[in-house]
C-alpha cells in the first residue's frame, strides 16, 4: 500500500495501515511474549472478499434515480422527510452545493430504504458536506444499503461538517467502501455532533478495491470523527464489521478534542485482516501535541475481534486498539474476546504513558476473558487499568466504582438489566422497533409463566427484552425447546432470526 502525506490524513481521515500502523510509541516496551490463539487464516475471507460478496447481494436500482427534491424551497429552514425518494433528492442537493446548514431536516416517520441500493451519499466530499441539522424523532431508518468502493466517506450521511446528528435509529444496514465507513455517518468533522442515535443489526465493511488507502476506518453508528466533535448517547448492538485494520466496533478513531461519552457497543464482532482493533476504539493517531480526544462512561460488552495476522502491526484490545499519544479514557469498561493478533490487551493493544499524555481514570476489563491475557499487551504498564473477574463486573459494588466521584451517577445497576452488568442510566440497551424477520422453523410462544422458543436444531442466540427495552435474558442454546420462566407482561423475543412480541400472563 502506497504511503500518504500527514496533511493528506487529517483533512480526508483516508488513514491508511501502511502509513501509520506502527508499534512504535513513546517510550514504549517490548511486547509480552504470550501464547497467541490464532484464528484460522485458511478458512478466513478477507475484507475484500466480504465486501465483494455483500456488494453483489445489493439491489442493481439506485435511489438517485427516484430522487425527488421538490420537498425543498430556497426560503424554507425545516422540511419534514417520510420518504425515501425524498432522501435520495437531500443527497442530490447536498452534493450539488447546498451544505444545508441553518436549516433543520426531520424524520416524519420510519422509513425503509431496502428497495433500492442508497447509491448517493448525502455529502460526498470534503468540498460537498452536510452541514444542517438532522432529528430523526426517535424514528428508524432500515434497509440502507450503500456500495461506495473508491469514495472516502461511506455511510447514509457521508463527510458532515459542523453539523447535528440526533434522535435517530439505524436498522439492518450494509454498507460497503474503501475507507471511513459507517452504518449512519462516516465521519463527523469540525464541531459535529452525533446525539441519541442507535444503530442494530448492521453490517459494515471497508476493504482495498483499487485505492491506495482502502480497508481502514470502519466504525458502526459512526465511521470517524475529528477536530472538536462530540459523540453523547449512542449505542451499537449486534454489528458486523470486516477491515483491513485501523478500525473499532463502535468508532474507529476519534483525533483532535473530540468527546465521546456516555456510550456503548454490545454483542457485535469485527474482523480485521491485519490489526490495529479496539472493542470500542480503533485507534488515536496523535499527529501533534494538545490534541486530547476523550472517552468517558462508556463500555464494550460481549465483542469478539478477530484477526488473521501475527505480525508486528496484528494489535487488538478490548477497548483501545492503539493509542500513540494524547489520548483519555475515563469510567469505561471492556468484555471482549480476541483472536488472533501478535500485542494484544484485555483492555489496550498498545498505548503510551503519561509522557506521551495518555490517561486512564476507573478502566476495568473482564480478566475471564482471554486467558491470561494482560490488560496492555505492549507500550507502557498503566496501573489505573484493571482486570476483574466477571462475578465482580456483574454488581451494584462494579457500578459505584464505575461512577466514583461522578455527580450525577451515570452509572446503575439492576440484576434484571443488561444482563447484571453495569449501564448507563441515560443510554440504557432498549429495543425500538421489531423487524419482520422470520425464521419458520422456530416458533415463538408463551404459557403461564413462561415464554417457549422451540424448534431449534443447532446453536440458536436467543435474547429477551421487556417493554422499557431492557434485556432480561441471553444465552445461547441448542435445545430443541427452551422455556424461560418471567414475570406477568408482554415481551419482545429474539431467537436468530425470529422476533415475536408476546404476552406472558
């Protein structure tokens, strides 16, 4: 891969592996050797084969050739969007000059995209931004399928610039690019703000194609964020994300007094065909001092990540892949398995020290997980990092030291939400819609007491929420028919692919 110039980074985040993907940090340390469970290269695809094979899956008709635009008058500062032809006319402006900013766009409705493939990004380039105001109401956006191989800004709103993006959900999204990919929005630029937006079920991608950047920067609500931006309240479940490397399962960095609180990434896996993987956070390139990004309350549950390399650029951690320098995580919590990889950390891949300005208040990671894996596999020791088991997370006791002198406390706990382990009480895991997905050899059903998934013939994922969205059962289960004793109410049931909404008396 051809090498690209600093300047080149910061102004497209077109941040290649080859260029940056260096074990090399202040004052660094040798690696630990440890034993390395390596996945299994041979039965692996890599990035290019998975977004070649989803591409091809896509609808061949396009959005833009429906696009209509006539929603929008010069004069106008709101417009209220229920369609999706009425998108792909937002994209169209957008893309032709106008940045939108000063004027609010809203989500009249749920809308589904999945018809057609979302072939326009609303703001293609640095030069065409979205730069208004989107409040998606608390509705979904669903089906969105986008197919981008050599744009650098993947996803339903593509490169924003000082724009707000909030009160959205994303659901059963594929997107397919090169480089900054993300199931909503790439990358969030100059004073962005992404607020109370939630994407499930999502598919994302970023693989070479025929650039000489390609395969780095997939994230999941959001690809990539830079200069000054903010993330609050945001949360990823059951995503899918392959790269080449440089990539996270919910953002894949976030450079220059960014923010990110207040959010999570639960039961979702990322695959990398190199390395440079964090369960919540890829990577922070530090390219020069006083360019502290932060992350504070937030938390990496159940995400498995995988990689196909051992060498000297494989690192993985469960929440920070790597950070060079000038990098802040405060309050959070990973509970990741790893795969694969040469440094690898329970919590961090690879991180400077404070010389390099890297700090770490109240970090914790499942020692469960991974065997005897270190909190840091390379870099420097941090001793605020700490290993728990797994009994101990799942408490109220975890919680309270979660919130230490936090005034008000984000975090709670309950034995019945989130599966005991500690949430956020402004962000707590909800479900928000039901998709009309079925699997017609299982069936879905209550009884007195309880509620019954039958017909399973293999290893089925079945997850149980009650109706103020919380999850109060996980597991998955081979048997032919699982009962799970609840409470009088109704229910939202997920069993693979079967979702049903029952009534429990």
């Amino acid at each position: 891969m051809k090498r690209i110039s600093f300047l080149g980074c910061i102004m497209s985040l077109s941040l290649c592996a080859a260029a940056f993907l260096t074990p090399a940090v202040g004052h660094a340390q040798t690696a630990p050797s440890l034993p390395i469970v390596q996945a299994d290269r041979a039965h692996s695809r890599s990035s290019q084969q998975i977004a070649d094979e989803w591409a091809a899956a896509m609808p061949q008709t396009k959005w833009s050739s429906y696009a209509d635009t006539d929603w929008y008058t010069a004069d106008g500062t709101e417009f209220t969007l229920t369609a999706p032809e009425q998108f792909a006319g937002l994209a169209k402006l957008v893309n032709s000059g106008k940045n939108m900013k000063g004027i609010t766009i809203k989500l009249g409705k749920n809308v589904d995209f999945a018809a057609h493939r979302f072939d326009e990004v609303i703001g293609m380039n640095n030069d065409n931004p979205f730069s208004g105001t989107f409040d998606g109401g608390n509705y979904t956006i669903s089906g969105v399928k986008i197919f981008e191989p050599k744009g650098a800004f993947v996803g339903f709103f593509g490169q924003t610039n000082e724009a707000v993006i909030r009160n959205t959900v994303v659901r059963n999204a594929t997107v397919v690019g090169s480089n900054t990919a993300g199931a909503f929005v790439s990358n969030v630029y100059n004073k962005g703000l992404v607020s109370n937006c939630h994407a499930y079920d999502c598919r994302v991608v970023t693989a070479p194609f025929e650039t000489s950047f390609g395969g780095s920067s997939a994230g999941s609500v959001v690809g990539a964020m830079v200069d000054f931006s903010k993330m609050e309240n945001c949360s990823a479940t059951d995503m899918e994300i392959y790269c080449v490397g440089q990539s996270g399962a919910f953002i894949s960095q976030a450079y220059n007094q960014c923010e990110v609180t207040n959010c999570f990434v639960e039961d979702s896996k990322l695959t990398a065909d190199v390395g440079l993987i964090g369960g919540f956070v890829g990577a922070n390139l530090a390219f020069f001092p006083g360019t502290q990004s932060t992350f504070t309350n937030c938390y990496a549950l159940d995400v498995d990540l995988v990689l196909f390399d051992a060498g000297e650029q494989a690192i993985a951690g469960g929440f920070v892949g790597m950070a060079q320098a000038n990098f802040t995580v405060k309050h959070c919590y990973a509970s990741v398995e790893i795969e694969g990889g040469a440094s690898t950390g329970a919590f961090a891949g690879l991180t400077g020290g404070e010389s390099a300005v890297c700090i770490y208040e109240g970090c914790f990671y499942n020692s469960d997980k991974n065997g005897d894996m270190p909190g840091v596999g390379g870099g420097v020791e941090v001793a605020t990092i700490v290993g728990m088991q797994e009994i101990a997370m799942r408490t109220a006791e975890m919680a309270a030291t979660l919130n230490g002198a936090q005034n008000p406390a984000p975090w709670k706990y309950a034995a019945d939400v989130n599966d005991g382990w500690p949430y956020l009480g402004d962000n707590a895991p909800v479900v928000t819609s039901v998709p009309a997905t079925m699997d017609d050899a299982l069936h879905i059903t209550a009884s007195q007491g309880q509620i019954v998934v039958a017909g399973m013939t293999a290893a089925t994922d079945v997850q149980i929420y009650n109706m103020q969205g919380y999850r109060i059962y996980a597991n998955s289960t081979a048997m032919a028919d699982l009962r799970i004793e609840v409470a009088p109410g109704v229910y939202v049931v997920r069993a693979g692919r079967s979702i049903a909404k029952v009534a429990v008396y």
